[in-house]
C-alpha cells in the first residue's frame, strides 16, 4: 500500500508529493522505518529501498508486522539532483522538527516527524558528497549510544561513528525523532549522486539480520554479518589538504593504514611537482576518502579511525 504523507501545491502548477510504502503481514505489532532521500543528491539509499521492498514482496509470508518504507523525504531535490530544498534553497535536515504553524517546509517536516514517531526503529539512510567516499558506517549521538549501538551491530556495517553531543546538530530527523523516543540510527555510506550496489545489499541484509532479531522477520538471513569496529574505543583522525592541487591516491578505500604510510599526493600539474605528501598520522582505517581530485587549502582527504592513537 502506498500512503501520501504530504501533498501540497506549489507555484506553477508543481506538486510537493511524499508517500511511503506500507508492508504489513501477520499479526505482530512491531514497525520499522526506512527514510531516505532528504537530501536530493544522496542517492545510495534508492537501491535499499528497492531491493527491500522487492525481497519482502518475494517473501511476504515470513514478515510478522510493518515495514514503511519513505525514498524521498525531499522529493525536489532527488528530481533536480540538488542536496536542499530548490525552490526554497533549504536544507531540510536542519529544519526538523518543524512547525505544525510555520510555512510550508517547517510544516512539512513536522507531518513527517508525525508519521514516524512512536515507531519501534527508524534507520535514516545517507550518502556522502560528490567529493568524498564513505565506508558503511552508523553515525550515532554518544547520548544514545547505549541503546543503539547494540542496534547497529546488527546492520552488517563496517563502522560505527559514536559522534560528541556538542556536535549533534539539533535540527536532523535523527536527533528529533531520538529526542521523542523513537530509536534512530543514520547510516552513511557510499558516494553522492551514485548507487554502490554492494554497500546496498549489504545493508538490506542488515536490516533483515536487525528484523529477524526483533522478531518481525522468520525469513532467509544472511549467516555473514559484519562486525563493525566502534569509534568509542579510539579516535577518528581528520586529514585536511594543507595546500591546493590534484590528488594523485596512493591507498584504496576502506583499508587498514599504519603510520607514515603516504595516503596520496599532492601535485602541480603545470610545474610537475609534488606540494605535499599526505601521510598517516596512526596506525587505523581508512573509513572515509576523498575520490575527487581537485582539492584546496582545508579540503577534507581521509578520516581515519585508530583504535590505538599515538
């Protein structure tokens, strides 16, 4: 069943239309979300939705309760590859938890706050940006890491990102709906505007892994579910460019690096030089790298994640 969870009109005879899709089998009474799509050019979280839908709909008979599946919470950007809102040049996860009387995207946001509180775990799927490559990871406010991490272990990710609460941003879905007692995890993974069909399968079999053990799901589960590591147990290192060029990468994504090891170069291409050599400051992983070449004074190349730092 397919619900319209907003529609609105816009000017020139345009639409503001968001829908989720309901699969309900048995008698259980547990729900889960799948959100995706509130920013327009993080596109990894379409396959899930896919594959998600077409694996339930081939095995309808081994669901015991609800799946809502939401593609696009920000419709206008997904359909003009932008990350906001384009006809209000907003972004709407700093918008929630809306405004039941405020105009018309903060009353937005409040009916799609509306439509998925109370359910038992929402996963809150994005990708990264054009410029930078993310391993599958969880992103999780350290205020709520006792409860979702066990969660999040189950998702077949390979990373879990436990962020300081003076860096939460109060106005995502995530924190909103967290705030409200309804269990969110952000999952990020991939690379904006593409699809990783491998990063999607796996996090479909995640979710059926996390189903299974809510006790929604006596279908098929993948035996193979990844351990992810848990940054509350080291640090994460940012790497930043400190000059402007073209990056020439010397290691691949989601590798394990020790210290010293040269991550990339930075070069010239009109002198034929190298500006700097971009070195591993610990042994760790490599769980985020920057896949555009062009770089300037500040960009971000890697994090790396060391369980042990010094």
């Amino acid at each position: 069943m397919i619900k319209t969870i907003i529609s609105e009109g816009l000017p020139v005879d345009e639409q503001l239309l968001i829908r989720k899709k309901t699969i309900r089998n048995g008698n259980g009474n547990k729900r889960i979300c799948i959100v995706t799509g509130t920013h327009g050019d993080e596109l990894e979280g379409q396959y899930v939705c896919f594959e998600l839908i077409r694996r339930l709909n081939e095995n309808r008979a081994f669901l015991d309760g609800t799946v809502d599946v939401y593609p696009a919470l920000n419709p206008l950007g997904v359909d003009s590859v932008t990350r906001g809102i384009p006809t209000f040049d907003l972004d709407m996860n700093r918008i929630f938890p809306g405004d039941p009387n405020g105009h018309l995207i903060e009353h937005t946001a409040y009916k799609i706050i509306q439509d998925l509180k109370g359910a038992d775990m929402v996963i809150d799927i994005h990708a990264s940006n054009i410029f930078l490559r993310e391993m599958p990871q969880a992103r999780i406010n350290v205020k709520m890491s006792a409860k979702l991490i066990p969660f999040a272990k189950m998702l077949n990710l390979d990373f879990i990102w436990i962020h300081d609460a003076a860096t939460v941003l109060e106005s995502t879905l995530a924190h909103s709906l967290n705030v409200i007692k309804t269990p969110t995890i952000v999952v990020e993974m991939g690379i904006g505007m593409r699809i990783t069909r491998d990063y999607g399968n796996r996090l479909v079999d995640g979710i059926l892994n996390m189903m299974h053990k809510m006790g929604m799901w006596n279908g098929p589960v993948t035996k193979h579910i990844s351990k992810p590591e848990i940054s509350n147990r080291g640090e994460v290192f940012f790497m930043n460019a400190d000059v402007s060029g073209i990056i020439i990468p010397s290691v691949s994504h989601s590798v394990d690096v020790r210290k010293g090891d040269l991550l990339c170069q930075i070069v010239d291409p009109f002198e034929g030089t190298t500006l700097q050599n971009v070195l591993s400051p610990v042994d760790g992983l490599v769980f985020t790298l920057r896949t555009y070449p062009v770089v300037y004074e500040g960009s971000l190349i890697a994090r790396i994640y060391s369980e042990k730092p010094g």
